[in-house]
C-alpha cells in the first residue's frame, strides 16, 4: 500500500530518531495524523523552543538556557570536584539520585577510532583548562564500562596524572536487587576488588 506522501515524509523523519524503528514510527505519524490541531502545534512549537532557546554551558557542555548552566551557576555545588561524563543524559541520571554535589564535565561521547572519535573531537582540553584554574581537587571519572568509555578513562587517568589531584572512578558490580549467581565474571571480579569497608 502507497501512503500518502505527506505521511511518509513524517514516516521517514520519526525513523530518524534514536531508538525508533520504522513500525513505531508509523504509530507515531498515525497518533499526530488523529491528534488535534492545537496539539500538535504546541508540539511543534516546542521543538521550535528547544531548538532556540537550549544551548551547551560554556563551563561544564551541559544544556542551559544561559552561557553557564544552573549546576554550575550554583553556590551550593562544591566547586572542587568534577565528575567527567560522556553525554548530558549521563548529568541528567546522576541528578536524579541526589547523592552527587559536586561539578560536571560532558566530553561529548568517547574515544572511538572506528566511529572517528579521537581526542580533539572531545571536550578535553576544556577540562584540562577548567583543571588550570587550581580549584579543582578531584575528578571523578564516570564513564560507561563498555571498551570505549575503558579506553577513554584510562586515557584521561593517563593525561590528568601530571596534575596533583585526586582521580576516581565510580564504582562498578553487583547493581542493588540482582543476584551474584546471575552476574558475569567480570562483574563480580569488580565488585570484589571494588569492595569497601563498612566496620
């Protein structure tokens, strides 16, 4: 069956996004193609407004409305601390669990010869830059533990070894509620080796 060309187009730009395949894309045209009119003008209006009004942080890369994002405008964040991360979806996952009061890095994705991420494509020399400013006492490094983000931490380690500061890393294993006979050999070797004491 042709669909109608307008529908297609849509069809095609739905498929486009991350994670969305042709089949749920469709549903997706399908739900605007009976939505009303005011709907989908506010919709559209707000994808507009994203667009305009959301840009990076000039300090840290994450989104914000004003050249320095509100984290990092904050004078309740401790200013000492920065946690690297690739992606603002990463800032964004870590906020929600309240437990973090420090700054952020977003590098912008991480090294990926094969995918053409090599170290200037990332936002590292901004963090070497923000580490020159001598308030910085600690990075924490919190990258994916997939070969890239392995890759990429240890590259950083490498280069931030000259500066006199403290690196970390977040800690990996057994996630809360999942059972060790079912984790992977590598998650468990972790988990020992990352071990912390309680008494």
């Amino acid at each position: 069956m042709t669909l109608p060309e307008p529908l297609e187009i849509l069809i095609e730009e739905l498929n486009k996004l991350p994670s969305i395949g042709r089949k749920t894309a469709q549903r997706l045209a399908l739900f605007f193609l009976k939505s009303d009119k005011n709907e989908i003008t506010n919709f559209v209006n707000s994808l507009i407004s994203l667009r305009d009004k959301i840009g990076l942080c000039k300090t840290c890369f994450n989104v914000s409305t004003d050249d320095e994002c509100e984290i990092c405008k904050s004078y309740k964040r401790d200013k000492s601390i920065i946690c690297v991360v690739e992606e603002v979806s990463d800032v964004i996952a870590i906020e929600k669990t309240n437990e973090y009061h420090g700054l952020y890095h977003v590098l912008g994705g991480v090294l990926s010869p094969l995918g053409g991420k090599k170290p200037d494509s990332l936002k590292i020399n901004e963090l070497i830059n923000r580490i020159n400013s001598g308030e910085i006492q600690e990075i924490i490094l919190a990258l994916n533990p997939d070969t890239e983000g392995e890759s990429t931490a240890l590259y950083l380690a490498k280069i931030l070894k000259e500066f006199n500061i403290k690196i970390t890393r977040i800690a990996r294993g057994i996630p809360i509620g999942g059972d060790i006979e079912f984790a992977d050999e590598a998650t468990i070797g972790r988990a020992v080796n990352g071990r912390i004491t309680i008494l």
